[in-house]
C-alpha cells in the first residue's frame, strides 16, 4: 500500500492515516511448523509464537507506523516483564 492511500475501517469510514484506526496494533510473530513428508499432509505448527517487537518499535521507543506498532515495552508488560 502506498503512504499516501487512504484506508477504509471496519464500518466503511475513510481514514488518511492508520494511527486513526481505534485499537489497531501491528504485530509480528513467528513459530515453528513442521512440513510433513507427504504432500496431500497439512503443516503442523506450534501453539507458542514468539513475538518480535524489535520489527514494529521505533529507536526512541514508540511503535512504528503513525504509532500503531507494538512497542518493545507493551510486549514485555503483555509477556510479564520476561
């Protein structure tokens, strides 16, 4: 999506920036999955993720993009501080 596109909520509203979308947060996460040896097989993934809060934290500490990226600090209060 380019920086200058407009983007619709939920109800249809046009916003011109997505810091104005109420209660969006961007996350990125990762876990394992295990291909299987048969191609008609599903992957398997795990329960767990790990999140990567370092991809949507701004170097002084605010989240990325217009401030909808989970920060490093939500993401340790979410964890428990570990």
């Amino acid at each position: 999506m380019k920086a200058n596109q407009s983007q619709s909520q939920s109800d249809g509203t046009v916003v011109e920036q997505r810091a104005q979308v109420d209660g969006l947060t961007v996350f990125v996460v990762s876990n394992k999955v295990t291909v299987p040896i048969h191609d008609n097989s599903m992957p398997t993934y795990e329960e767990t993720v790990d999140i990567h809060a370092a991809v949507t934290t701004n170097l002084n500490g605010t989240g990325r993009g217009d401030g909808t990226g989970l920060t490093q600090a939500e993401a340790d209060q979410a964890s428990g501080g570990n």
